[in-house]
C-alpha cells in the first residue's frame, strides 16, 4: 500500500473511532510511524484528507446504488440496496457526525455534498418508483414519492446518531446489527404504501431486522 | 440580569450562530466584557455551560409538550405541538448539531439526554394515540405507534442538519419559515393513516408548511 492509502486507511479508522474532532494529523502520523512532515507532503490538511475519505464514500454508495431509470425493483433488490447502504454508511460512520462541521471549513466539499444528497435523494426516489412498478407498493404521485425520499433519507443518514445519543451506545457497543436495525425502521415508511399480495413478505423481510433490545432502552419518562 | 444569566444568554447566541466547536470560554468572556476569571467563577469551562443550556432546552420542552394521557388530541393542537417543537430547536439549534461530541464529553449528559430522549419518544407516542381517539389516524398497535413515533422523532431532531448540509444553506439563511418546513415532513408520515373524514383538513394543514423553494434544490443529479 502506498503512503497516500496508508494515511487513508488510517484517517478513516481513527476518525471512526475516535471521532474526528478527537484526532489531529500528528495523531494520524504517530499512528502510521511516518513523520508530520511526510503526511504533509500528501496532504495539506486534515480537510484535504477528509475531502478524499468522502470521494471514496461517495464512489462506493454510487457503486452500491446503481439503479436503472423506470424498471420495476424486486422486493429482495431493495433489502439488497438497503444492506449495502447501511454497510456504507458503517464503514465511514465518521463522516454524517461532523458534517456540519466539515462542509462549514470546505466549500468545495459543501458544493459536492449537496450534489450527493440530490443524486441519492433521485435513487431513493427511482427505488420507490421501481418497487411502485413491480406492484409491491400503490403508485405514488411526483409528491408523494419525493416526501418518502426524504423521510428515507433522514432516516439512513441519522440512525447511527440516534443508536449512539438517544440509546446512550458507545461506539463499541455499536454492531453492524444495530445498525441494520435502522433497515426496520425505513422499512416501516412504506409499509402503508405496500399493496396487500406483498404485505406478509414485506413484513416478514423487515421483522429479520427488528431490534432484539427494548427500543427506546427501558426506563422511567418523567411527567 | 445576573452575570450567571448573561454567560447563558452569550454562550447560547454565540453557539447558535458559529457553532460551538469554534466558539472558545473566552470568545465568551470577551464578548461579554468580563474576565476569563469571572467566567470561570460560574462555570468551570464549556460543557458546564452547555448542560446548563440543555436544562433550559429541556424544561422548555417539557413544558411545550404537556400532554394528558389517553385524551383525544385535536389536529390543531398537535400543530400547535409542533410548531412549538420547531420553535424550540430553532432556539438552541446549536444542540443537536454537536450532539455527539457533547454526550461523549460529559456522562451526566449522556445519561440525561438519553432520559430526555425516550421521555420525547413516549410524549410522541401519545400525540399519537390522542389523534387515533380523536379519529384524526386510524388506531396503531403498539409496534406501529413506536415505530412511528421513532420516525418522527428523527426527522424532527436532524431537519435542521438537512436544511444546512443537503441544501447547503448557510446559517443565515435559515430561517423561521425554512425550519418550519419540517412540519410538513413530518405530517407526511401520518398521512397514510388519516382517516377519510379528517384527509382534506389535513393536508390543507400540511400545505402551509409546503417548501417555496425547489427542495432539494435544482441540481443535475449524476449517474
């Protein structure tokens, strides 16, 4: 592996870690027994080092979701598209934490990023218009189909931050389990939707991912 | 106001509006014309302010969102709801965005947000079933009333992240309005479940929070 990969590889462990905010490029070097000085020389900073963690995100989640425009989506294609996405956003979790953050120190990753979120919002949409072909779900109107779009993608891109706030899991107690136990909840968004000859297999499909802990954790609400 | 006050009042602001991550105790102290010293005598540093602030954010919840178990719930009280919600995170939007950062940070604010969170949850849950007994959804068993109050609960909680980061608007273009546009997401979810007799009333209800812009904005999508 070369260098840059090595630094790549490296980066993105320890942002998923530790948190990115947590880890500096001295870190980074300290961790790879390269000098700051080397890091340096293939990367200008911890932004630029960002920038391309999220082009390989983006690549793979592009690679995951190709799509085809106006063809009918099987049921299992969907969980398959869905398993992949949420193994994506597992393997760069670092990345829907900070955001806010990075987009702020780095407009050309702003620009691109909202780039992405439109491309994905078109394939969650082309999704649903798929499974809508395939008769798994009524057909919906150009409305209807963008407003289930979004609610799909906030719930996928927030779900790892919900397991670790609202839940109270560290990272370590964070699975690739729990994470899939965000696929019952987009699931739950289309049940309505599902025409009744797909109904038990819809439903069936989804309880495979249905949380195994109390959900939210046990305990006292007040008032 | 006291000095105790007026730290709240600057810290609050200032997180708002850059972000706590790039606001230091003593952009704090200087921009309120006292010593780091003085600061220092009411907080020992800043996550003692942002879980003062989270108190605040939270008692202003708790007394939004008073609602009576097992009583019927009119669809414009649960507007009133959720506009008062929507006020409420514009108010500290700061919160939710460093989330992560401040619960790994602070215990004591990891076990009560995650107390925070499923007393939200189990208010949301009995809007819900209030608009089932006042016929407004039809009634949901157990696991669908979780499920979709989770739902709500994280388009909610990360819309103003969408609106900064998929839309790319910057802080200052948030606005009231932008924000509250989050309530016609979140009504998109109940939806399905409205009853004929309340659909019309509503979906008008729903349509004064519809998106003036393009949403997501007009891009060229990729692929």
């Amino acid at each position: 592996m070369s260098t840059r990969e090595r630094i790549l590889k490296a980066s993105l462990d320890l942002f998923n870690e530790k948190g990115e905010r947590n880890v500096t490029t001295n870190h980074i070097a300290a961790h790879l027994g390269i000098s700051p000085g080397n890091l340096y020389y293939h990367f200008r900073n911890k932004a630029d080092i960002v920038y391309e963690i999220f082009l390989r995100y983006r690549a793979m989640v592009e690679d995951y979701l190709k799509v085809p425009e106006g063809k009918p989506v099987s049921l299992e294609n969907q969980f398959t598209y869905l398993e992949l996405v949420f193994d994506g956003l597992w393997a760069y979790r670092f990345f829907h934490r900070d955001l806010e953050h990075f987009l702020e120190a780095d407009p050309r990753l702003r620009n691109e990023y909202r780039d992405f979120t439109a491309h994905c919002l078109n394939v969650i949409e082309r999704i649903i218009e798929g499974i809508a072909l395939a008769d798994v779900i009524r057909p919906l109107d150009d409305a209807q189909r963008a407003t289930f779009a979004l609610n799909t993608w906030l719930v996928v891109t927030n779900w790892m931050s919900f397991l670790k706030t609202a839940r109270g899991d560290s990272d370590t107690a964070i699975d690739r389990e729990a994470l899939q136990q965000g696929i019952y909840q987009v699931v739950s968004l289309q049940i309505p939707f599902v025409n009744p000859p797909f109904l038990e297999e819809t439903i069936r499909r989804q309880q495979a991912y249905q949380p195994q802990v109390s959900f939210p954790p046990v305990m006292q609400a007040r008032g």
